[in-house]
C-alpha cells in the first residue's frame, strides 16, 4: 500500500499555487528551456524501434533512461514494469488522496528510420533546423514528435509544477514501448493494474493541432483494421516467357484485387463495410467546415496537384469522419538490379483500413478477409493475416477535460482551440474508456507537416515549449473545474 503523508506547508503551498495561476511554474519553464532541450535530445539518440528486435537493448535503454528522469523530478514509485514485450514506465505523485488525479499516457517507442536515404540528416543524430514553418527551429529527429517529444511535454510540466509547489493535483506517468506495434501488453497491463492506475482523467499528447495561430483539440479518433495479404499462384517462380500468358501470375492478380476494392466514386466495395458507419448531420459537418483548410496549401505542401477520394466529402471530412483502405505496401517477384524475367509464386500486400465511431475492426477484419477470399480467380490462393487493429474513440466536447483543456489552451494561446476529429488512430484510448472507464484528452501540439512515420520527422521548438507551458494551466483547470 501506497502512503501519502502532506504536511501543513505542502498543503499551504497547493492553495498559494491556486492563487498564484501557475506564475512560479511558468517562471522555472522560461529559465529552463535549454535544460528541457538536452534532455529531449538525449532520448531521440536512443533508436528504440519496437517493430524491430534488433534494437531492444535499445528500447531497454530508453525506459531506463526515462524512469531516471521521473524519478529526478520528484515523482515517487517509479518503476520499469515488465511485460512479454517492451516494458513500461510507471511513476507517480500522490500529493493528496483528495485531490483529483491525472493518469499521463505516452510512449517512448518510435517507428522504424527507413528508407534511412532520404533522410537529410541522421534519424537518430537530432539536429535543429529553421523552416518556413518554424522560424525559432525544429528538432528533425525519429520521434522527435511522435511521441516522445510530446510525451516529454508532461514530464518536464511536472517537474516546473513540482519544483515550484504548484502542483494541483495528483499526476500518474504510463509510458509504454509498444505503440507502434499495436500495444498489446498495455493492455494487459491495464487490466492487470486497475488499481494502481485509478484516476480521473487520462491526458495524451500524440496528436496534433491545425497551426501555431489556431490551436485545436482532437475530440476524434479513427479506428484500424490492419491485415497482410497473401496470393500464390504456381508452386514455384516460373520463366515468363514459357509461361506468360498460361498461368495466373499472382502479381498481376493481386494488383487486380486491390483495384477492385474500391469503385470509381473511390467507395470502399467490401459487401457490409459501411453498415455501422455513424453519419454526422449537415449541421455538425456545417461546423467541422469553420475549421481552416487551404486546398491549394494542403496540395502544395505535398507536391500534388489535387487531393483524391470518397466523392461528396470534403478533404478533411475523407481524413477523419470517413472510413478509408490504403495499401501499406506492397512486394512480390524480382526487385533488384537489372532483370529478371520470372512470374513469381507468390505476391503480397499490407492493407489498412481506418474505421470511423461504430465501425468494430473485428467484423470489418472479416467482412474483408471473406470478400478477398471471394474476389480471388482460379489459379491462385489468398490468404489473409490480420494484423492488429483499434476502435474508434470520440470525446464529447462539454466534458470537464474537454472543457479544462480548452481553458488551458486559450490561458496560453490567447485563443479559444478548435474541435476537430483526426484521421489518425490511438487504439488505447477506446481500451482505456472500456478497461477504466476513463474518457481521455487529446492535447496535441504537433502538426500535419512534421513528418511522422516519414523521413525527416521533426517537431517545432515552439511547439515543444508551448505544450510545457500550455500543460500546467490544465492541471489548474481541471483541478478547478472538478471542485
């Protein structure tokens, strides 16, 4: 058992940082910026891919490495939880069992660097860079935003709130090294703990805002279906000019069957996909609309010349209120130097399908495995392998953390943030809400063009400190707010 003692001065220093507004903590964020700095750049030099194992000594030393920040700043239990796979980082700050408490979820894992050449500095060798976008620099860097730039948001908030007594109420920390590859010992952990991670608000930083000027809140996840793909065709690599054109070559096919998936409208054609799709009226569309978007700015920063997708939907309703299919990737044959002239046996694909509030990736998993199976001609086999997935997640906007984080974003922007849903998907927000029966609040700081999952990912140093300095006037509000 966990025992908090407060003494009669702490409690007196919660009330003054009450009166205070967070003016000490603001303080201590200003003059230590550069120290907030270093250690973010000592993380990013840790390449703790998870999708990888020849890097979990790596990951291990990331956690490590974590777990001796939160206990540098004062947080008590800290402990690298265990799991089948990567480990997670636990630590908290019980300050009074009265008080309310705010469960921080991030993760320390990043994706894998490649294709490492088209990086324009080393992934793990941070470097700050002035852009167009961010004149005061930017760390390019893997995972300089997704996640664990964001993440060390929290930890070095908590530390200026602590250092300065100012904490208003009590703070747990789970960072864990597995969400890039689906969490699933999270949640085990999660059910295993209920306990220990009791709370009243669960916080994530791992999304983003629409620009530096107009901050926003995600009040919207998309959920995942994510499966490989297998066709074969004849039992070995044939010579393709003794047999094109007399056997189904599982290339061919497999490209066929993809195209087939969806129609010309750019719908999605697996039978019973849209079923449970939960249609927005015209007047919640109408206000999804008042968000800012520039179709040329959008194309431009990508170097397209149009956007492409479901007709009758705007650009940003297809990103976040649509379902979607994409293929990942895609392999097969010869793809080396020079020629080969073979029909391969075998052809494979990764697809993923992003699903919109009532979709359950369990069922569209198999709507599409059975569709696949059924669209495949004679001459070959398929085979479908799926792959991990998560529910879709939305946040009502008259929640008291919705409302506290709109507070602290206008406190330290100046400007009410906007509500917007995002196209991207965080399956442990719906497992939290099952598990704990926590809603969570989405308070991202990124933005679309800091490259995550691509090369050359990095993450504004305005938007690193803006969310230290943003992230405490939460704490203030929500505590308010919960009185």
């Amino acid at each position: 058992m966990l025992i908090s003692i407060i003494h009669h001065s702490q409690k007196s220093s919660i009330l003054q940082a009450k009166k205070t507004i967070m003016i000490h903590t603001q303080k201590y964020i200003s003059e230590n910026k550069e120290l907030f700095l270093n250690g973010l750049l000592s993380l990013l030099r840790i390449p703790s891919v998870s999708a990888d194992s020849s890097y979990n000594e790596d990951v291990a030393k990331c956690a490590e490495l974590l777990s001796k920040d939160l206990i540098k700043i004062g947080l008590d239990r800290v402990e690298i939880c265990q799991t089948h796979g990567h480990p997670i980082v636990y630590g908290e700050k019980i300050i009074d069992p009265k008080l309310p408490t705010v469960l921080v979820y991030g993760h320390y894992d990043v994706q894998p660097a490649d294709p490492i050449d088209l990086w324009t500095s080393p992934p793990f060798e941070p470097v700050i860079k002035k852009t167009d976008l961010h004149p005061m620099g930017a760390i390019f860097a893997r995972g300089a935003c997704d996640d664990k730039g964001q993440m060390y948001m929290h930890v070095k908030a908590v530390e200026a709130m602590l250092a300065k007594k100012e904490l208003p109420c009590n703070v747990k920390f789970m960072i864990e090294g597995e969400e890039e590859v689906g969490s699933e010992n999270l949640a085990v952990f999660v059910m295993n703990e209920k306990k220990r991670l009791a709370a009243d608000i669960i916080l994530v930083s791992d999304t983003g805002m629409l620009a530096n000027d107009v901050p926003s809140i995600t009040t919207g996840l998309r959920g995942l279906s994510y499966v490989e793909v297998e066709v074969t065709g004849p039992n070995r690599d044939l010579h393709s000019g003794l047999y094109g054109g007399c056997v189904a070559n599982p290339i061919n096919v497999l490209c066929k069957m993809i195209e087939s998936l969806q129609d010309s409208d750019k719908k999605i054609t697996i039978p019973g996909f849209y079923d449970d799709v939960a249609m927005l009226s015209t007047g919640e569309r109408a206000e999804m609309a008042k968000a800012p978007f520039s179709h040329d700015a959008y194309c431009g920063a990508l170097d397209i010349e149009d956007t492409y997708g479901e007709v009758d939907y705007s650009t940003p309703e297809r990103g976040s209120i649509r379902p979607s299919l994409d293929v990942n990737g895609i392999w097969g044959g010869y793809t080396g130097e020079g020629a080969k002239t073979v029909i391969a046996s075998k052809a494979y694909a990764k697809i993923s399908m992003r699903l919109v509030p009532n979709q359950d990736p369990h069922k569209i998993t198999e709507l599409f495995s059975s569709h696949f199976n059924s669209i495949a001609p004679k001459g070959v086999t398929v085979k479908v392998t799926p792959h991990h997935g998560g529910e879709p997640a939305v946040t009502p906007v008259d929640s008291i953390g919705y409302l506290a984080a709109s507070d602290a974003y206008e406190k330290s922007f100046g400007v009410k943030p906007i509500p917007v849903r995002s196209g991207g998907s965080i399956p442990i927000v719906a497992m939290f809400e099952k598990e704990l029966g926590l809603k969570t609040v989405l308070m991202g700081f990124g933005l679309d063009s800091d490259a995550i999952h691509s090369p050359n990912e990095h993450y504004g140093l305005f938007n690193f400190y803006k969310g230290i300095e943003t992230i405490p006037y939460f704490f203030e509000a929500f505590a308010k707010r919960m009185k």
